[in-house]
C-alpha cells in the first residue's frame, strides 16, 4: 500500500496537483511514517567513488611545501574524521595562520554572532574572524603570506555567506599578490538552478553577485566564475588554483558528514534551506531556538497551525526569534527529500501562503527580505498576489542569461 507521502509524491508529477499539495501541507498536519533523515557517512558506494578536493592532497602538497600558507576553514573542512589543518601540520605544511567564517573557524558560533580573533585552541594557531567587520583579510593580516588554501562546505545559496567569504579572500589575495587555491567540495543543492537574480541596488554580505537564490555551482566553480567574470577588483592578477572533486557530478546526491552551519542540521534543512530562509525576511519563525531549525515555520497564532515549537537559547541560536514563545505553525521536513529534492526548485507557495493567511499583512515582511530575495520585485509580487507561474516565468530571462555564464566554469557533469 502506497504511504500518505508516496501517493503525494506521485501526485506532485502532475503540475496541476502541485498547488493542492502544498495547500493540504499549510491546511493540515501531515504526518506520514518516516525516519528524519540525520548527517550520515556517504554509503560505501559513494565514498570509494568521491573524492573531495581536500583529500586529494598529492595534487596540492607539492605546491605548499616550503611556503608560508593561510588556511580559510571550519568545522566541515575534513580530510576523513581529521581536520585540514591538523592534516596539513602533520605532513608538514607551514601553516602560520588560519581565517574562520561566518560562525568561526571551530564553526559554533550563532547566525551574526561576533567572534573574536584569538588563537585556535587545539593548534595554537593565529586564528582571525572573517565576519562582522572584517569580512575581507587584511594587508597586514595577510603579511608574510604566500598561499591561502580556501577549504568550507557550502550549500549552494546565494544568501549562505560562505560564498561572500570566499568572494572576499579572492579578492584580498588578488590585491596581495598572493596564490589562492581552492578544494572543491560536492554541492547538496547543485542539482538545480532557481530564484531571481540579485540586483545591484540589493547587494550585501548574503548576496555580492548577480546570481539566482540557487546558483548551481560547486564552490570551486564558483571561484572560476567569479574570477572569470571580474565580480572582484584585480580578478585578472589572482592566482587561482582549484581542485576538483573526483567522482561527483550535479545529478548526484551527496549527504554531508557534518552539519555545514549550527542551524543545518541535517538534510532535511539543507534540501528546505533556500525556500525556507526568505521567512527570515519575514516575522515568521524558522525554528531556531528548536531541535527542528529550517524544517518547520510558525509564528504565535499562525492561523490553521498544527505544529508547535517553542525556540529557547541553545548554542547556534541565543537569541532566536519569539525566544521562550511558543509558536504554531507546519512541520515541513517530511517533504525533503522525498518531494522537495527530486522536484528541484524553491516552493513559493509556502510564503506566498504564509503571506496570504497572515493577520498582519502590513507586518509580515521586513527590509531584510530584499536584500535576501536579491530584488523588491517579488515582494512586490506576492502583495499584489502575482500567481506563481508568472512569478517564475519573470526569472526565466535571468535564469537563462546566467545559465550561458555559468556554463563556461562547470567542472563536473551538468544536470541538463
């Protein structure tokens, strides 16, 4: 016998069923018997298959020895259960300083948390904060520096900062006169391409480039891009070297070993990310503060919620929306992988929805929406109660002019 989710899925095939779908999610409770999927090791299959750019450390060590070398890095910057730069010490590289991210290089701090530079507690290391207001390694911070090796998991989304951190050290190392290479890792998300692309007038720390929500890139072609198409000062002096992955390409299915951010826990939330972090532009909560982050929204009230959640201060998320509030509002993680992955785009209808059947329309979105949409155009669109379809069809010229730039820096095996 089919499950509630198997016959929603087969149901989802058909274009005019999608909208009922969605509306029976936002309408109902929907509880189906299924596992939430949790970060797991690649199956055996895959792990003899893949190889992450790191791993591949006789394409790159030869390049390291005897330089002074920075390494830009977090908790997912592995080679198996051991640490980049733990790794590089070991077989001798001349590590003098490592840059850590948005949530530090130890990856634990919260979502614009202010992290301190200091020393790495287990190497000793100078270790420097990229965010805040140093988001881009200084002159001085960069003295004595020959290399920067360039090591973080990202998840495919224009508005994940790792991306804009990568954007920064390219551009410091442009400047310097210092070589950056860059190991590739698997995108979770690589396998599709969505959203509208940024526009100028909304460009920030969680968008630089004219880019659609979901960009289709691995990190390492993102950098090509990046380089390719000047988006940075001096793009033509930077010495850029990028590893590829082996064995990986964008129809495939990767399941990270290690929770990317503090608030992705699992693949339920990476699959839910790029349609669920435009509520963050919103007064709707995405469940930081809960066992459940980026798989469930809600706010106090939430008209027709089923679902309650209550976010407290826990690490990754001290001060979360509605903080010891408690919310009601959908459970949304039954429907990653098995409808939202293989179906490959950003499901509107959840905010349009959450728009529509909102109490305080005039309350409901705030200024951090464009600048995470990347225009005002479908703000705009959703007040005006735009269709779906016409919304979509208004990114496709977008969509379309940066697939034909996109295409020029791919390194693995397209989806189309």
């Amino acid at each position: 016998m089919l499950s509630k989710l198997n016959l929603f899925y087969l149901l989802s095939h058909k274009k005019s069923r999608i909208n009922l779908l969605l509306f029976l999610l936002f309408a109902f409770e929907v509880r189906v018997n299924s596992q939430i999927i949790s970060y797991k090791e690649i199956n055996p299959a895959d792990a003899v298959a893949i190889k992450t750019g790191a791993e591949q450390t006789q394409k790159y060590l030869s390049i390291l020895k005897d330089k002074n070398v920075a390494v830009v890095a977090n908790q997912t910057s592995l080679i198996g259960k051991s640490h980049l730069v733990d790794t590089l010490l070991k077989l001798g590289v001349k590590i003098q300083k490592v840059f850590g991210p948005e949530h530090g290089f130890r990856g634990e701090a919260d979502a614009g948390e202010l992290v301190k530079n200091g020393l790495d507690s287990k190497t000793g290391l100078p270790a420097v904060s990229l965010y805040g207001k140093n988001k881009m390694p200084t002159p001085e911070q960069l003295a004595g520096i020959e290399i920067v090796v360039f090591d973080i998991q990202d998840v495919g989304c224009r508005f994940y900062t790792f991306i804009s951190t990568l954007t920064y050290v390219m551009e410091a190392c442009a400047e310097n006169g210092i070589k950056l290479i860059v190991l590739d890792r698997p995108n979770p998300n690589g396998h599709y391409i969505d959203g509208p692309i940024m526009e100028d007038a909304y460009k920030s720390f969680v968008g630089l480039h004219p880019v659609p929500i979901v960009h289709g890139c691995s990190i390492g072609e993102y950098a090509l891009m990046v380089k390719g198409e000047n988006w940075i000062k001096d793009a033509v002096k930077l010495q850029l070297s990028v590893i590829p992955v082996e064995g990986w390409n964008h129809n495939q299915n990767y399941n990270l070993p290690v929770r990317p951010s503090p608030n992705l826990p699992n693949m339920d939330a990476i699959w839910l990310y790029p349609s669920l972090c435009l509520f963050e532009g919103t007064n709707v909560s995405v469940g930081r503060g809960t066992d459940k982050p980026f798989q469930c929204v809600g706010y106090p009230d939430m008209p027709g919620g089923k679902y309650s959640f209550t976010p407290r201060s826990i690490a990754g998320a001290k001060k979360p929306p509605y903080l010891d509030t408690l919310c009601k509002g959908f459970l949304l993680s039954d429907f990653s992988e098995n409808y939202l992955r293989d179906l490959g785009q950003i499901y509107l209808f959840w905010l349009m929805e959450g728009y529509r059947t909102s109490l305080k329309k005039d309350k409901f979105f705030i200024p951090y929406f464009e600048k995470l949409a990347g225009t005002d155009k479908l703000r705009k669109q959703i007040i005006a109660d735009v269709s779906e379809d016409d919304i979509r069809k208004s990114w496709e010229p977008g969509i379309k002019q940066y697939k034909t730039i996109r295409k020029k820096y791919l390194l693995y095996k397209d989806f189309e």
